[in-house]
C-alpha cells in the first residue's frame, strides 16, 4: 500500500516500464489476435486500457487531459507512444496535484468507500491485469514475449534453460 505520493509514483513508473516494453513488443498484425470469436482483439484490450488512464485520474479528482477520438484502436506503435505519454502525464499528476495525506483521504470508488491510496493501487492492479491478458494473446498472434517479473519462454532459451523451473 502507498502511505505518500513517492511510494507511489516509484511503483508506477515500475510498472509503467515493464507495461511499455509489452506494448512496445505488439505489432499491427496482432492486434486483431482474439481468444474466441465474439471476444476483445490484443488491440482492443491494450487500448482500453491505455486509454482508462486519464478517465480513472479524472474520476478521482486529478485533472489530466483526455484522449480524444479513443473510440477506435491505432496502430500499435500509437498505441505504445500514447501509454509513453499517458504514463509520464499520470506521475506528473500526482506528483503536482496530491500529497501525502491526499493518499489517506477517503471517497467513494465503485461502490466503496477506499483511501485514494486503495484507488489508485486498483489502477495499476486493472494494468496489470489486462498486461496479462495481452501476453497472453500476443503468444497465440506468435510474438517473442518480454520479460515481466522474470524470463519469459525466450528469456529462458537466451539463458540456455530449455525447460524452465517449475
């Protein structure tokens, strides 16, 4: 949990950095990968989310421009240069406009009462997430996935490990 504004800018751009290199790693080509037919594209995912960024700061209290036109997804290097973008635009945010008793105060976040603190641990959680999920999709569109929290299949290969550990 984050008690002041540093604790948090220093997990998010933690997180930022290992988000930027998956985007950086999607192609034009991939971002129509879908699991099933009815479901979210790679491209559709990784722009929601990129694009969730200034309308979650906003929702609670943080004045950060909007995307316009985030209706239909670019091309993948935009989507990646907006989430550059984004992601400086949000620490900065923070940065000027909360303090760290900002992070204590309480307000109402989908239905719950949480500490901004709380909120804006779900922000980089929802990131997370569909990080996941877009690994998981660039795999099945055949891309070389970049390490995470640690090798991926071909961060193992380059270290000369043919089956990881378990």
């Amino acid at each position: 949990m984050y008690s002041t504004v540093s604790d948090f800018i220093t997990e998010w751009k933690h997180e930022a950095a290992l988000t930027q290199r998956i985007l950086d790693s999607l192609t034009d080509e991939s971002l129509q990968q879908q699991v099933y037919p009815e479901g979210r594209t790679l491209g559709r995912i990784a722009w929601h989310f990129v694009t969730n960024i200034p309308e979650y700061l906003t929702e609670f209290g943080l004045v950060i421009e909007p995307i316009p036109n985030s209706a239909e997804v670019p091309a993948a290097k935009q989507i990646a240069e907006t989430f550059k973008l984004l992601s400086y635009d949000a620490a900065k945010a923070v940065e000027e406009q909360w303090t760290d008793e900002t992070f204590t105060q309480v307000q109402n976040a989908f239905g719950r009462q949480e500490s901004n603190a709380t909120i804006f641990m779900g922000l980089i959680k929802h990131i997370v997430h569909h990080r996941g999920q877009v690994t998981v999709l660039m795999r099945q569109a055949g891309l070389n996935i970049p390490a995470v929290y640690g090798p991926s299949k071909e961060g193992w290969i380059q270290m000369g490990v043919e089956h990881p550990p378990l």
